[in-house]
C-alpha cells in the first residue's frame, strides 16, 4: 500500500498482533475450515462434490438464470461485489452471503480505505452477511496482501466481530493462507478431502488439503480447529 504524504507507516507486527488478538477474540480461539466447489457460468461445479460449501460468484449469476437458477443447481453460497444488490435477496433466501473485497498492490492508503468504508455501508445495510474474503487483483504480493487482511479484521471488529475473515486457498496457496491466519483471518476455504494426490509433477502446485491438513494449519496459528458440515454444523476437532 502506498502511504500518503505525511501519513504515518504502520508497524506491519504490531498492526498483525491487534488483529490476530481481535480475532481470537470474536469466536473464542476457534478458527474455521470448510471444502468448497464453486459454481461455473457453465452450470459446472469445479471442486470436491461432497464440499458442503456450494458457491457461485455474483458475476457468474447472469449465465445461470440469477439468484434461483444458481440455486436449483446446488449453490447455497453467494460471493457477492461490493456493490452488490443481490446480497439481501442472498441472505433472505438462506444462502450464506460472502463478500469479494478486492486490493491491489501499490494502491494509495485513500483507495484503500475507501473501499474498506464501502465495505461497511454494504454490511451495515444488509445484517446477515456472514464474512469476508479479501481478493487480490494480479498476483498476491506478501506484506501488503497481510496488511490487508489486518485492515479488513480491524474493520470487521468494527462493524460485527462476527464476521468472518476468509483466506480462499486457490488465491493464496497453503503458505500465504497460513500466514493470513496471523493477521486477523480465521476461516479456510478450498478443496478440503479426506485425502488427495501427491504434490507431485502436474500436481506439484496443487493447493488442496487433507482435512488433517487444515485442522493443522488452524492449530500452528493459535486456534482450535472447527470444520464446517453441511447445514450449517460445525464440528469441533
């Protein structure tokens, strides 16, 4: 993030340290990981089949009929724009509302927080928004990818401290998310199974993992580890 003349520089661990103790604190040193598929413009499902997280993309909806069409096809989570105008239509038809806060690298402070305040406004104006998944625009850059995920944690104690903050492993790989998990994420999501190939030749940049895996990473960073289930049960480990 580029700084304004004159604006202060954040101490990057002190800022990590409030937003790791933040979300700590929201849902009780537990942390979340749950298995998604996600919804194609197509109609098909890219993902485990039994990932009890079914999603389509706001910008996917146009090609599937909308809302109801998604739906009929299995999807019961919506990730929606920040401008979004389906995100009550989402929540009141029971489907688990996400929102897409998008960030690039070297981008002012002002863009920034502008789009955090975005942020707000959408949340405040539609209760039952359940989390956050912050989106990289161009390849995740480290330090101002954890710098972010600081902000949307401080911003989200402000508005609820129970929303969640998801790290999306396709995005970010096993690595990075880790980390993430240091600076205020507390929830998981990717291809979660029982079991899954090797790292090995067209598999060697695979961002899959084992649910012994996740439930790891979770622990390394300080939280108990809950997995989601289907219909909203969550299974503490």
């Amino acid at each position: 993030m580029k700084l304004e003349p004159n604006e202060p520089k954040l101490d990057l661990f002190d800022v990590g340290r409030d937003a790791l103790a933040a979300a700590r604190a929201a849902f009780d040193g537990n942390a979340f990981f749950v298995s998604a598929r996600r919804l194609q413009p197509n109609g098909a499902w890219l993902g485990p089949l039994e990932a009890p997280l079914a999603m389509v993309d706001e910008d996917a909806l146009a090609d599937l009929g909308g809302l109801s069409g998604a739906r009929k096809l299995g999807a019961n989570a919506l990730l929606c724009n920040l401008a979004s105008a389906l995100a009550r239509d989402a929540v009141g038809l029971g489907l688990r509302c996400l929102v897409r806060t998008s960030f690039a690298s070297g981008e002012s402070s002002h863009v920034r927080r502008a789009r955090l305040d975005q942020l707000g406004e959408l949340v405040r104006g539609v209760p039952g928004i359940d989390g956050v998944v912050p989106v990289p625009v161009g390849e995740a850059q480290g330090l101002d990818t954890l710098e972010f995920f600081a902000a949307c944690r401080m911003t989200c104690q402000l508005l609820s401290p129970a929303l969640h903050l998801l790290v999306d492993l396709e995005l970010y790989g096993h690595k990075l998310g880790q980390l993430c998990l240091s600076f205020g994420a507390d929830e998981i999501l990717g291809s979660i199974t029982a079991q899954r190939t090797l790292r090995l030749g067209a598999n060697a940049s695979s961002n899959a993992l084992t649910r012994d895996e996740a439930a790891l990473l979770l622990r390394a960073s300080g939280f108990t580890p809950c997995e989601r289930l289907s219909e909203g049960k969550v299974l503490v480990l």
